[in-house]
C-alpha cells in the first residue's frame, strides 16, 4: 500500500515539471502570435499586439486669448504751440502772393510720452499779401499765414500770421513775435526778407485724435478738416466767390484781387 502511494507520488512529482514547462510554451506562442499582424488586415497594417497600441491621453483644450486691447486715443487739443523753421529763404523779389512757403517742425510735439508729431515733419505756410521794393525809399512788405502741417495721414490744420518789413524787421500779427523793428522807420528801400531757419510759432485750430498706435483715430478726417478752416477765413471766402466766376480770365483776376485786398 505505501508502495503505491510512493509511485503515485512521484508520478506527480514528474507531471508538475512538464505541465509547467508546457503552460511557458503555450505563453510564449501566445506572446509571438500577438505581435503578429493578422493576415486579413496586412494592407491596413492592423497590429493584434494590443499592448502596442498606446494609452489614450487627456489632451489640454488650448485657452483662448484674450482679446486685444484697443489703442487708447490722445487728443492734441486745440491751442496747441508748434515751433516751425522755414526751410528756404523768402523775399518779397522772388515770391509772390498766394506762394506756398515750406516749413519743418522744430520739436517733437508729444501727448504724455508719446511723440504724435515727429521733429521734422513738413509743413506750409501761404504769403496773403506782398508788396515789392518801392520808389522814394519804400521798403518791400510781405504777409504770411501758416496754414498746415502734414502728416503722413493728413494735414493738421494750425494758425499764425506774419508780416516781414524791408530787411530783417518781422512783425507777427497772430501768433508769437520773432523779431519786431522798433525802428523798423529808418530802414526803407529795402526788399522783405524771411531766412532759412526763422523760426515762426503756430498753434492748432481744432482738436486732432491720434492712435496710441500711430496715425489719426477714429473719423477725424484731415484734409477735410484743412479745407473748412480754409473756407472760413476773409480769404478762403473771396476765392471761393471768385471760382463761381465762369470765364477762367475773370476768374483769376478776381482771385488775385482777393491777395490784393489783405484781407487776413
């Protein structure tokens, strides 16, 4: 009896061996068969090795940005001073009424820390009014007003008036005086002068919107707003008469009578 037991025993002693190496076998064929791709699906390239597949992801949703700011508006307010050069010499020989002198802004003009007319920007000045060197001793005369200074999006409108007596005597009838002849009486004969580099003081006429970014803001339209300051003054209104004239011919005398007049 005992001896049968034994055998039994060691019947199971050599099983378990065997049973376990066959259960690895069967893993590892398991294991090769998995990393195969299945025939049916070898155009698609579907894997059966499900641990190849790689695990799915939360993936952040990217935040919206906020939206940009929109660039604050600064206003130039009417007033204003301007510095301005002439950029050429001006005579009463060699210029007429109704010429257009070139100016440059002298300084920065700034709103805050922000530079809204750079130095240097061009600017216009009209002659109204001219007489040329006269007989018995009169001296030539010449009246000036500043009309624009312009930017790249435009004109800014501005005001001051100027009048130049014989050599080197200025009187500014509007704004700012740069030199005053007090006995401008004792020098005659003498043609009316302006040098390169005078400088002549403008202000703004109306309030100018510009961008913290550059440029005009919102609706404020430049040229516009030069022509009906233009049209307001005693001579934007003469010439505007004078352009309802039909013949060219009469039409010009009359514009050149409005110069005549001094009516600014």
């Amino acid at each position: 009896m005992n001896k049968l037991y034994l055998g039994a025993a060691s019947a199971a002693l050599l099983v378990a061996p065997a049973h376990a190496q066959s259960v690895e076998q069967a893993g590892e064929a398991s294991q090769a068969s998995a990393i195969t791709y299945d025939e049916n699906n070898a155009e698609g390239g579907v894997a059966q090795d499900v641990a190849a597949i790689p695990a799915i992801t939360e993936t952040a949703l990217p935040v919206a940005a906020a939206p940009p700011a929109a660039p604050k508006t600064l206003t130039l307010p009417t007033g204003t001073p301007i510095n301005l050069a002439v950029l050429r010499e001006v005579n009463s020989s060699t210029h007429d009424a109704g010429d257009t002198i070139q100016l440059t802004v002298v300084d920065d003009v700034k709103i805050d820390d922000s530079v809204v007319i750079p130095r240097g920007t061009p600017a216009k000045a009209e002659i109204t009014w001219r007489t040329g060197k006269g007989a018995f001793g009169k001296s030539g005369k010449m009246e000036l007003a500043l009309r624009s200074i312009d930017l790249p999006d435009g004109p800014v409108p501005i005001f001051g008036e100027f009048r130049q007596d014989g050599e080197g005597n200025t009187v500014a009838t509007g704004v700012g005086v740069v030199a005053i002849g007090v006995f401008a009486g004792f020098i005659t004969g003498k043609r009316a002068r302006l040098p390169a580099g005078r400088e002549l003081m403008a202000q703004t006429v109306v309030d100018v919107p510009f961008s913290s970014a550059g440029g005009f803001a919102g609706q404020y339209d430049g040229k516009a707003a030069l022509e009906a300051e233009l049209a307001a003054t005693p001579l934007g209104q003469c010439k505007a008469e004078a352009m309802t004239i039909e013949k060219e011919k009469k039409r010009n005398k009359a514009i050149k009578k409005c110069y005549v007049k001094r009516l600014e």
